[in-house]
C-alpha cells in the first residue's frame, strides 16, 4: 500500500529539485505508515522506521532506474535490490528515489553524467562534488536524511564535504557490495551520507555484516568496538595528524605535470596544495579536537605522494575489466543495426559510454597489456601494499594479530583540496588531471583498505569545509564516536533554505 507524499513536504521536494537536481529518478508516494513521522529512537538501526532515503543510481533496487549515469543504462530498471537497500527496507526505511553520480562512479563532480548536471545546495552554480554528488546534495538539502553513495577512490567522503554532510566510507568488505556496479572492486565500498553522525551510525548498524552474496563481506572481528555503548565523553585519544605540508613537500618532489590548456604545466603538487580556506578548516578541527582533550601528533607516510597513480592505475584496470559486462547483448541500450557481433559491441559502447569512461577503459588496457603489467600494475600493487603497512603501523590492523603497538586511535586528514568548484565561466573551476592529482588525500583509506570518515568543520565564503578522520579495520565506531563528540560541540551548519523534516 502507497499513499500520496504529504503536501508540504512535496512542495519541498520540488523547489530543491529545480535548483539542484540531484535526483535521477524520485517517487510521488510514500509506504503507508510513514507519514506522519515518529521520532525514532537511537539504538541498532531500529530508528530509521519510516525515513525516507536516496541511492546513488550505481545500487540496484528493484523497479528503479540504475543507469549509472551512463547512456548506456539509461533506460534499465533493476530486476533486483541490493543487499544494503534490503536491509534498511527491513528496518522500515524506504527509497524516495535514485540520485545522479559521475558516469559508472568516474569522477569527482558529478558533471560526468550523461544524464544530468548537479548543483550544490550551497551554491548552486558549483559542483556538488561526486562521484556520489546527488545523494550529497539531497541530503544537503534536506530531501532525505540518508543516502547511500558509493565511495571507491574519494566518492563519498568529497562530495559530503563539498555539501557540508557527514560521509562514512567503510573498512573494505563492512558493507555488502551485492547489487553495487562494479567499478574498481578491490577499492570500493557501499557508503553513507547522512545529516547527522548519530543517523550515520544507525544506518551502518543497519546494513554492515557478512553476506552470503559478496565472498568479500565479513562481520566485524569480534576485538572491534562495540558500535553501542558509546563513550562519547571524550575519552582522550591520540590523534595523527598528517598534513598536507608534509604531502606536498614529498609532492614536489615527484615531476609528474601536465601541459594544461593555457600551455602552463600544471603539476600534482599544485593541484594538491590545499586553497587557504581548506588549510583553515583544517587548522580549526586541529584547535577544537585539541580542545576536546585529545592528543595530536604529527605523523608521516612517505609513500603516500604515489597514491593517486596507484589508485589510478589499480582502478583503471580493474575499471576495464568490470565494464567488460556491458556489450549491448546483456544489458541497456544497443544498436538497432549492426553487421556482426564484433560491430554490435563497438556500437554500443561507441555510443553508450563517455569520454572519461572511455579514456579510462583505454588506459586500463594500456596497464594491464602483456608483458607491461610489472612495469604499471604490479607496481602499483606493491605502492599498494606500502601505504597499507604504513597506515598499519601507525594505527595498528584488526587484521593481523603480530599487530605492533599502535601510536594512534585515528589519523586527521584534508579530504579535498578545495571546496566546491565552479564550472568554467566563473573561472574557479578544475582541470580534469587537478581533479585526479586532488583525490591523493581520500584514495589512501581504499588503497589500505581502511574506514574514513568525513565531517563538516567549518564555512567559508558561505562553502563548507570538511576533514576526515581514518582508523583501523572495522574501528567505525571509534570514529564515528569520536565525530559525535564533535558534532555535540560543534553543530554542523546547513543551507539558508534548509527545513528540517526529520526528527
Ligand atoms: N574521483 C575518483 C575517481 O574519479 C573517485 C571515484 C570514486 O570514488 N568512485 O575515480
């Protein structure tokens, strides 16, 4: 049974949805029961009863569109849900509709869809940031008080800071990637964006754990902390902080630039470099974590300044094998005359995919080509494993009982180094090489392997600032407690237009 969305909270709907469509695809009922709302109470995911939520359109729900963005997808309906969609319908959550993403999950913008353009609540001549932008947005604008994202090099974590909401990217295998498209395996993760960290925490409880369908889920390692039972009093930590000063010095370091359209050479060491009023935001989650009576040390991991060729090169390559699937005889859009199967497939994909999409399919083959792999990709596995044993030694794994003494709880890291950018014409927008030479600070928690989670810490020019704090395996709890602390302290601000419907 269905009934029809209350009126009020239609008419919000829409007169957010003009400005910033976020959605692909939004019902115009709601389940029975689910109006009016009740206040859900706090404990195990219970309260998520009647809330409404969005899905990046990567996860499947069945009925739903899942176009991943892509032309190519663009008239699928799913035939099946997604194990982290099932479970929060079980804990009587339900979908309100399917949000705009960066073609296949490809990008840092949302502007690589080939469906629609996403504009940040904040200001909506910017970027929500992506590649989950439309569930960062929604949430942002209060449309839904949760969505689920998907975050495989950056894509939760940045565009919750471009919208000012909190972002969650899980240890690896935390959440079920059944009836997540496949982008880079080994790297991603189900997400979630949310409002509040307390929200954030219920909707992992809700649909973390070991399924039968995704060999690579597991429950948490029985030492792991409990998500309940929090100690939100401030127990002291010790908190790494990893500057970006110390990143960019090794940036430097390393001659990888780029002739840029002006004919200047843009490096990675610039497009890391964070602007001013992110290295603010910074310095103030350092001062109020300090004072929250934590302990901040500097810590340092050399390797990282290899990260984002890692990750690019890892993720191009598994990239080109995933999207292998989509061949026009299975699935989505084909051609309506071809001369062989060989022509079927080149059509297809000639015109389903994207430019970027195509660019990366192209250089995952390069990487992986015989007799090339240890120069690219067997390289890129051994920076790989460098940057997880550095993280490992300063945060300990929950993985490995030789484990040594771990130095800190968490690690304080910038997510992105600029706030939401703008689209050209107001002349502070980035080039796409800046916007992968960017993703150095949020690839490193999926190359290791590790949670992350982002947070609003301050406003700038009317733009929020967010930070993320990175723990060990399956440590979300110490770091989800240690944000609701902070939020407690530190209410996180929303946009001028924002009514809160939720309880
Ligand atoms: N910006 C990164 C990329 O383009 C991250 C994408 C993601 O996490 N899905 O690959």
């Amino acid at each position: 049974m269905a009934s029809t969305l209350p009126e009020t909270y239609r008419a919000y709907c829409t007169q957010w949805e003009a400005q910033i469509h976020a959605f692909i695809e939004m019902k115009e009922t709601a389940p029975d029961g689910a109006f009016p709302l009740v206040p859900p109470g706090d404990l195990q995911g219970k309260g998520l009863a009647g809330l409404p939520f969005a899905v990046k359109d990567n996860i499947a729900v069945q009925g739903f569109s899942l176009s991943c963005g892509s032309k190519l997808l663009e008239a699928l309906r799913s035939p099946y849900t997604a194990t982290a969609v099932q479970k929060l319908e079980a804990a009587g959550a339900w979908v309100l509709g399917k949000t705009n993403l960066d073609e296949f999950g490809m990008g840092s913008s949302t502007d690589n869809s080939a469906i629609q353009q996403t504009n940040n609540p904040w200001d909506t001549s910017r970027v929500a940031g992506g590649s989950s932008g439309g569930s960062a947005a929604a949430v942002a604008a209060g449309i839904v008080p949760f969505a689920l994202g998907s975050d495989t090099g950056g894509s939760v974590r940045q565009p919750a800071s471009f919208c000012g909401v909190v972002g969650l990217k899980p240890s690896y295998g935390a959440i079920s990637r059944y009836g997540l498209v496949a982008y880079a395996s080994s790297l991603e993760s189900i997400g979630i964006l949310a409002d509040t960290t307390a929200r954030c925490r219920s909707v992992f409880a809700a649909i973390r754990g070991k399924d039968p369908l995704d060999q690579t889920s597991q429950d948490a390692p029985p030492g792991a902390a409990p998500l309940y039972g929090q100690d939100l009093s401030g127990s002291p930590k010790v908190i790494g902080v990893l500057s970006a000063d110390a990143i960019a010095k090794a940036l430097a370091a390393v001659a990888a630039g780029i002739e840029g359209s002006s004919g200047t050479k843009e490096t990675a060491a610039q497009a890391a470099s964070l602007e001013q009023d992110v290295q603010q935001g910074f310095d103030v989650a350092k001062t109020r974590l300090t004072a929250l009576g934590h302990r901040l040390v500097e810590v340092e991991i050399p390797s990282l300044k290899y990260g984002v060729p890692a990750y690019y090169t890892i993720a191009t390559a598994e990239a080109s094998a995933n999207l292998a699937r989509f061949d026009g005889v299975r699935y989505g859009r084909r051609p309506l005359q071809a001369e062989n199967p060989e022509d079927l497939i080149d059509k297809t994909r000639e015109a389903g995919f994207g430019p970027e999409v195509k660019l990366r399919i192209l250089l995952g083959t390069f990487v992986l080509r015989s007799g090339f792999q240890n120069r690219y990709y067997l390289r890129a596995q051994r920076i790989r494993m460098g940057i997880r044993r550095s993280f490992e030694e300063l945060l300990g794994s929950a993985e490995y009982s030789r484990s040594e003494t771990p130095r800190c709880d968490a690690i304080l890291m910038p997510v992105f180094p600029t706030r939401a950018f703008g689209r050209g014409d107001a002349g502070e927008t980035l080039s796409p090489f800046a916007q992968k030479a960017a993703d150095l600070y949020t690839c490193c928690a999926n190359l290791a392997g590790l949670p992350a989670l982002a947070f609003p810490v301050s406003l700038a020019g009317g733009l929020p600032v967010g930070v993320q704090l990175l723990g060990r395996a399956f440590s979300e709890a110490t770091l989800l407690d240690l944000v609701e602390a902070y939020e407690q302290a530190h209410p996180f601000p929303h946009p001028a237009a924002y009514q809160a419907f939720w309880p």
